[in-house]
C-alpha cells in the first residue's frame, strides 16, 4: 500500500497521514498499526522479543533458525539464504544472501556472497566477498573481492578485486585490480586461463581485455590483458596486453603489447608494441611493432612502424616514421623519415647526441657522435665522424671526419678531413684535408690539401696543395705542393710540384711545371711554365713556352714562341716561332711600333728584332740585332 512505514511515534499520538494513503507505524508501546487517512487506527502486529539467533515468524515470540531457504548457524554465526549454498566447516561470521550452489570453504571468515550462482570463496580467505556473477572464485585470498561477471579468480592475493569481468585472473598480487574485460576459455590466444590476469606483485589494475568486432557483436578473438609479478602498475583497454616483472608501469588502451622487465615504463595505443630487458622509465606512444630492449633507458618511441630503439641507448627518441633504429646511441633522435639508423655496434656509446630527421636510409654509425643528416636518401656519417652534418642530397657520405659536412647533392663524399665541406653538385670527392671545402660542380676532387677550395667545374682536382684553389673550368689540375696557387676556368690546365704562389686563368692546355713559383698563364691554348721558371708569365697565345730557369720573363701573346734555357729577366713580344735561348735582358719581336720617339745610335743591339717603325722618323733597320740605318 502507498504511504509512509515504520515511524515511532510520541505516547498517546498518532499523526493523521497524507490524504489518500495509509501509513504503518509503531504506536507507543510498540505495536505496529495502520493509520488510514479517516484518522481511524487498526492493529497490525505486535512487537515480538525473540532470540538474536533466529528470525521471526508469524508475529510470534517465537522465530526459525532454519528452513529450506536459509539457515542460521547459532554456533559460528554464519547466515545462508537461497537455494543449494554451503558454508564449509569451521569458518565463521560468513553469510550468502540470494543466487544458488554458491559456497564458503574452511577458514574462510568474515566472508560474504551475494547473489549470482555458483560463486565460491575457497580456504584461507578471510574478509573477502564475490557480489552477484557466475562462477567467480577467490582462493587464499585475504580482504579480496569479486564485483559481478563470470569465471573469475583471485587466488593467494590480499586487497585485490575484480570488477566486471569475464575470465580474469588474480594470482599471488597484492592490493590490485582488474576492471572489466573478457576472454574465451575455448583456445585463448594469449594468457593460460583466458581472460584479463594479474599474476604476483602488489598494487596493479587490469580492465579491458579483448580485440573488440569492428562490425559490431561478439568479439572476434580472445585477447586477455595481464600483469605477472608486477607492483603498482596498470593494465587498460585493448587486449593481449602483459606486463611482467615491472614495477611502476603502465599499457593503456594498446593491443598485444608487451612490458617486460621494465620498471616505470608505459605503452599508449598502438598494437604489438614491446619494451623489454631492463629499458626503464621508458615509453612507447601508438604506432605498431616498435620496439625498446636491452637497457634502452629513458628513451621513447612516438607512433611510426616498426621502429627500435636497442642495447643502452639512453634517453634516445624516434618519433614516427617506420623501420627506424638507435643502437649504443644516446640521447640521440631519429624524427620522421623510413630506415634511417643511428648505431653504434660497439657499445662504446661513441654515437651520443646525434639525429636524422626525415628522409630514407640515412646512416650515423660508429663513434660519429653530435652528428647529424637531416633529410635526403642514403646518406650516411659514420666511422669515427664526431660533429658533422649532411643536409639532405643523396647517397653522400661522411667518414672517419670530424666537424665535416655536406649540403645537398648526389653521391658526395668527404674522407678522413677535418673541419671540411661539400656544398651540393655530384661525385664531388675530399680526402685527407683539413678545413677544405668544394662548392658544386661534377667529379671535383681534393687530396690533402689543406685549406683549400673547389668552386664549381668539372672533374677539377687539387692534390698536395695548402691554401689553393680552382674556380669552375674543366678537368683542371692543381698538384703537388703548389702552395698558395690558382686556376680560373679553363680546360685542362694543370700545375706541377712546387708550382707556389701561381696561377692560371683561363685557357686550354696550359701548363706551369715543377718548382715555377710566384708564375702565371693567362687565357691561350697550350702555353707552359717548365721547370724554375719563376716570377715568370704567359699570356695569351698559343704554343709558347717559357723553359727551364728562365726566371723573371714574360711571353705575350704570338704562337709558337719559346724563351728557354735560362732565359732570364726577357721578354718576346706576339710574333710567331720566334725562340730565345739562353739570353737573359732581352726582348725578342718580330715588328714593333713605337708611336712615339726614340734616339738610336749605330751599333745600338734591339735584340732580334727585324725591324722597328717609330712615327715621325721611319723604318729603323736591324741586321742580326745590330742597328744598320734609318728608311725615311
């Protein structure tokens, strides 16, 4: 009936009820009455005094102890409602209220079981309860609990509950806790019991647990989530998910990920993620089978596709990108980008402090610390290159260099230099050179040499030579000690040993050879500077020759012209096959021109000259070099 029960009421009152509804109450000496909304007053029942062991029945002084519903157990103080539940033995203070076949075993006290069918609390288990559900268990489980779902146990663990679940499983943990989630018993993928687990450790919560139908229903398999000898760690969302032997550690909503051995690490989202072999205090975010092992400290890996961070590289991170790898390297970073490694086989660590970010199958290898390759494909710093850079291009190379770098550009490289560069071009080639740089150009070459450039050109190359260099041109040499030495343009112009301080600027085929110092060749085809021939010039011409130590001479222009044999402090002016050998202070011309004045005198030697025209006085005449008359 509607209206308000069991209120006490003062002696000699009994309130009038709400209109409409009648109201059960105890009057003042304790009988129950029901007062109806006419204000008239009936007798319900009587107070009635029986003892704390037995319900009452009928309104009587007298009251049941058991039935085929429920027993009270006067001696152990156990109270058991509902059909075909047990409580076994000594145990005491235990009560099942509802559900069926539901059981308490020996020396299980201060135990309860409410509802569901079939649920038992086994020996050992003192202060723990299993509410509602079917066929959950706790074994030698102290203060434990068991909230609803099915086929769940929590054996040898205290202060640990299951909430929800299907199939769990808590062993030998202590104060953990699993919260939903659900396995198959029939063929269970991962785990030996199917179904969500926590095995040893203390602290720990597991929920989730299955690989959910994308299309809706039933799950499609069974992918229990667990935690085995694990303190203070978490186990949740997703499925096939284990932590084990990792105190302080958490996966979050992944699937078939694992945490081994690895105290203080987390795995969020992603599938088939692993941390394993004392890697602590590190993370992986999303992405799919990445991979942190073997005392990979401190380090994470942030999405991407199988992506590793391996043996002792502390504090490292890969962010995203797929089949990417730090090995032996710490604090280093590979960002972005498709198989790109930093490794160090030698666990020597000599690869700290180093990245690569984006690009494809770049390499930092081998004691090549505080490097880096940003961008491009196949390119690599390793073997002893601490401090150096590659900055996008393809298939260059560092090695065995430090502080060296390359910009851009295809197949360049830079071998055991210091301080050295490559900007851009293709095939372009330093070795063994300290502070040297080549900027652009094709298959431009520089061998020990020291301080040196290449700027641009073609198959140029500059060999043994400090502080030298060669500008543009073609297939140009610059070798051998040729110190302080230039060539500008040009087509196979070349310097020899010892050839300091010199120069070449344009032309074809010119040549300055060994020990012709402080000499230059300016434009012409063909032109040479032999040997000590220094403070000496050609320019222009073709075919002119300045020979050996004919020092402090010059040829100008003309073809075939040759100042040889100690020619020093001489000159041959243009002209053609015009040949001065062994004759020092001399100038040799073929025709001369002065536009001016000039004062001869018979007898006077112009050299080789065959003639010479001075404005305002005429032809001079020369008969082997010697003045013979005037042509007006």
């Amino acid at each position: 009936m509607p209206g308000l029960i069991g209120q006490h009421l003062p002696t000699g009152f009994v309130p009038n009820p709400p209109l409409g509804s009648s109201t059960l109450l105890f009057d003042y000496v304790g009988d129950l009455v029901m007062k109806r909304n006419d204000g008239t007053v009936e007798p319900v029942g009587k107070m009635v005094y029986i003892d704390y062991q037995q319900i009452s029945f009928g309104g009587t002084s007298s009251g049941l102890t058991s039935s085929s519903i429920f027993t009270i157990d006067t001696n152990c103080g156990n109270l058991i409602f509902g059909q075909t539940n047990s409580i076994i033995g000594t145990s005491s203070f235990n009560s099942i209220i509802g559900g069926q076949s539901s059981t308490i075993s020996d020396c299980s006290n201060n135990s309860s079981i409410i509802g569901g069918g079939f649920n038992t609390i086994d020996i050992n288990s003192e202060a723990s309860s299993v509410i509602g559900g079917f066929q959950n268990n706790i074994s030698s489980g102290i203060i434990s609990n068991i909230l609803g779902g099915g086929y769940n146990q929590i054996s040898n663990s205290s202060g640990s509950t299951i909430i929800g679940a299907a199939y769990a499983n808590i062993y030998n943990s202590y104060s953990s806790i699993i919260l939903n989630g659900f396995g198959n018993p029939i063929e269970p993928i991962v785990g030996t019991v199917g179904g969500n687990r926590i095995v040893g450790g203390r602290f720990n919560i597991v929920g989730g647990g299955f690989l959910a139908n994308p299309y809706g229903g039933t799950p499609l398999v069974n992918l229990p989530n667990g935690i085995c000898n694990s303190g203070s760690s978490v186990n949740i969302g997703g499925g096939g998910n284990l932590i084990q032997n990792s105190y302080f550690s958490s996966v979050l909503s992944s699937y078939i990920s694992q945490i081994y051995d690895s105290t203080g690490s987390s795995i969020l989202g992603g599938y088939s993620n692993v941390i394993n072999c004392y890697s602590y205090h590190s993370a992986i975010l999303g992405g799919t089978y990445n991979n942190v092992d073997f005392y990979s400290r401190c380090s994470s890996i942030l999405s991407g596709y199988q992506n590793s961070l391996l043996d002792y590289s502390y504090a490292s991170v890969i962010s995203g990108g797929g089949f990417n790898l730090i090995q032996s390297s710490y604090n280093s970073v590979i960002l972005g980008g498709n198989t790109n490694t930093i490794n160090n086989n030698d666990f020597a660590f000599n690869n700290s402090n180093s990245s690569v970010i984006g690009g494809q199958g770049n390499i930092i290898s081998t004691a090549s610390a505080h490097s880096s390759i940003v961008g491009g494909i196949g390119n690599c710093i390793y073997n002893s290159s601490p401090a150096s850079s590659i900055l996008s291009g393809i298939s260059n190379y560092i090695i065995g260099s430090t502080s060296s770098n390359i910009i851009g550009g295809f197949d360049n490289s830079i071998s055991y230099s210091f301080r050295s560069f490559v900007a851009s071009g293709i095939n372009n080639q330093l070795f063994t050179s300290l502070y040297s740089g080549i900027a652009s150009g094709f298959q431009n070459t520089i061998t020990q040499s020291n301080s040196s450039m290449i700027l641009g050109g073609h198959g140029n190359t500059l060999n043994s030579s400090y502080d030298s260099s060669i500008i543009g041109g073609y297939n140009n040499t610059l070798s051998c000690y040729s110190n302080n030495s230039l060539i500008i343009g040009g087509h196979n112009n070349s310097f020899s040993c010892y050839s300091g301080n010199s120069s070449i600027i344009g032309g074809l085929n010119n040549a300055i050879f060994y020990c012709s110092y402080n000499s230059s060749i300016i434009g012409g085809v063909n032109n040479a500077l032999f040997y000590y021939s220094c403070f000496s010039s050609i320019i222009g011409g073709i075919n002119n020759v300045i020979g050996t130590h004919s020092c402090n001479s010059s040829i100008i222009g003309g073809y075939n012209n040759a100042l040889s044999s100690s020619s020093c402090n001489s000159i041959i002016l243009g002209g053609n096959n015009l040949t001065l050998s062994n004759q020092c202070d001399t100038a040799l011309t073929q025709h001369l021109w002065i536009a001016g004045s000039v004062s001869p005198n018979n007898g006077s030697n112009f050299g080789h000259t065959q003639d010479v025209f001075v404005s305002g006085f005429g032809t001079f005449s020369f008969i082997n070099g010697i003045f013979t008359g005037i042509t007006i």
